[in-house]
C-alpha cells in the first residue's frame, strides 16, 4: 500500500510537527502545515527540510520543497487532505477547538489523529460530532527517527477506520501499537516517568551524580530495552523458572526494599503462563541470541560515537 502523492495536513510547527511533515514528505506526499503563528511559520519549510537531508531514501530536497505548503488556517490545510495529524500544544481546551475545525472543514473520510503525550480521545473530541473519528497516534520524539506510535482510540470506533489508521503509519515505517484502553500518559510516557522519578530520588539522596546516572543508564537498561522488553527481559534472566523466578526471587525483594508493594502471587501466574505462551521454552536458545547479537551491535555504535567525539576537529 502506498500514499505517496496525498495530501497530509500537519496541525502544528513546534518540534514534534517538523518531525512529522519531514517523514511524511519523505516519501513523497504533499504535506500541508498550520502555524498560526507568523514568526514561526516563516522558517518552517527550511526547518523540515534540514531534518529531510538525513533521512535515509527520502524523496529528492528539490521535490519535498515544492510539496510542503505552510499555511495560516486550519480550513487551508485539511483541504483534501488524506490524514490529517494534529501535534499542537497539550492543552485540551485547545484541542478541542482543533479538531471541531478539522471535523467541520477536512474530507468526511479523512484519519483524524491526534499527537497528544498524554491527552485521552475522549476528552479531545467532546466537541466533535463524530468523536469516534478521533484517534490518538503519539510518537515517540522525534518522530521521524523514532519507531513507536501508540494507537489509542474510543470503544466504538470502527475497526476498518482504526485499520486503515494502522497502515497509514506502518507505510511510513513506524511500529503502531493499539492500546486496549484509555489511560492518562498512554503507555511508553508513564514508564519514562516512573524511571525519571526514582533516578531524580537517587540524585536527591545522593546515591549518584547526574552525569552518573546517564552514564548507568547508558550501559545498562538502556541497551537491554534497546534489544528487549522488560518482560522479555524477566523470562530470559530467570532461566528454567522464566519470569516467575525472577518476580518471586529478586523483583519483590527489591520492591519490598524501596517500599514498593510486591506483585501478587495472582498477577506472577497470570504473567507466567502469557510469557509462556509468547515466549515459548524452546525458543528461548534463539531469543537469547538475538538479544546479544542486537546489544554487540549497540555497544559497537556506542564505542564508534565515543572514538569520533574523542578525534582532533
């Protein structure tokens, strides 16, 4: 499947709208941006274009530059736009307004989709006469580089449109994951709070530096979750007993330590038994394998960044 040469309307040209319209121009689309803002909107298309110059198989400087269009009302933008991707500022009085325009102005089959961090679809759409056209599709910043877009939309939507609204991003390379239900902060955003929070408590207590904590990071969880989950994570480091092991024997000991509540025998058996399933026993010998074979791999990038940032300029 294909959108090559449709219109897509960016609502927004903060980072996260640049980031935007640069991969949906990449693959040859006309991208039309919103900015109200004149200043801003002034050096919009220089901006998406620098970001275009390095994205491997984009579409040649000189055709992105004649497909971005910048354009000072929501009703220019969304004219016959295909998509229509909103990555304004997150507030929902103002997303509201936003996208009772762009139900009142864009094509009646228009995708409808949100880039909220943490803004649920059915506290956006309240002044929508379709809500259920709404869909919640967050990047992980920038966009243009970074796989992830959670998929989040209302109950009734209907499953052909969330469909398509799966294949539009998957066209431009990205991994959509459909969330099951609505949640403040979404999934990957209320993770990174949680590991944010505690390595803020260690800095404040004086366990580590800042510059320590990053380095940590660096070496550790961060390659790790680079190759695999943390689930994934659990069944392969406890061996035989898979991620029940690793939850009875050391994850609820430390939990305990930090003053967290365990998790229940319940939720261990439950977690056991789907890990199981997804993870078979006799495929673990190739998971392992590939997860060392994808931490090498980082380890070597991160070796050959630190040897140009050490060369004489």
């Amino acid at each position: 499947m294909s959108f090559n040469k449709r219109v897509i309307a960016v609502l927004g040209g903060g980072v996260i709208g640049q980031s935007w319209a640069a991969l949906f121009a990449s693959k040859g689309n006309r991208v039309n941006i919103f900015e109200p803002n004149k200043d801003t909107a002034k050096n919009l298309k220089p901006k998406v274009l620098n970001l275009l110059q390095d994205m491997p198989n984009t579409v040649g400087i000189d055709e992105a530059k004649g497909n971005i269009q910048v354009y000072g009302t929501i009703e220019e933008a969304v004219k016959g736009a295909y998509a229509v991707q909103e990555a304004g500022p997150e507030r929902v009085e103002i997303k509201q307004s936003i996208f009772k325009e762009v139900e009142a102005f864009a094509p009646e089959n228009a995708l409808i989709l949100s880039s909220s961090s943490g803004i649920v679809p059915s506290k956006s759409s309240v002044k929508m006469t379709n809500p259920e056209r709404l869909v919640v599709g967050h990047p992980f910043n920038p966009p243009h580089i970074m796989p992830l877009v959670e998929v989040l939309s209302m109950e009734r939507v209907d499953e052909n449109y969330l469909e398509e609204v799966m294949d539009f991003y998957k066209v431009f390379e990205r991994v959509p994951i459909k969330l099951n239900k609505e949640i403040p902060g979404f999934v990957a955003n209320r993770l990174q709070t949680v590991v944010v929070l505690e390595a803020i408590n260690l800095i404040e207590k004086g366990v580590v530096s800042v510059e320590q904590m990053d380095a940590i990071m660096k070496n550790s969880l961060g390659i790790r979750w680079a190759s695999i989950g943390p689930m994934l994570t659990g069944v392969l480091g406890g061996g035989p007993g898979g991620i029940k092991h690793i939850l009875e024997h050391i994850l609820n000991t430390l939990a305990i330590a930090m003053g967290k509540k365990p998790v229940s025998e319940e939720t261990i058996e439950s977690l056991q038994e789907e890990t199981n399933k997804i993870y078979p026993i006799e495929d673990r010998e190739y998971l392992v394998k590939h997860r060392d074979e994808v931490q090498r791999a980082i380890v070597r990038l991160q070796k050959l960044q630190r040897h140009k940032k050490e060369m004489p300029v």
